[in-house]
C-alpha cells in the first residue's frame, strides 16, 4: 500500500498536465472552426 502512496504525487503531476493539454487542445479547435466560418462566407 505505501507504493500506492507514493504514486499519488506522480498521478496528480500527470492530470494537471493532461488538463491542461485539453483546455489548449480545446483552443486549437475554437480557433479551427472560426477559420472554418471565415472559408464558408
């Protein structure tokens, strides 16, 4: 069990950074379907 404990560190490191890929990825795309509306007028 004190290997799980000290896997907890590591685990919360990685979901911070996966949530903050995902708020940029999110981004990306909002800017993509701005461009995509810009093409179609």
């Amino acid at each position: 069990m004190e290997f799980v404990g000290l896997l907890a560190p590591v685990a919360f490191v990685f979901a911070l950074s996966s949530i903050a890929q995902v708020s940029s990825l999110k981004k990306e795309v909002e800017q993509l379907k701005e461009e995509l509306n810009k093409l179609k007028e």
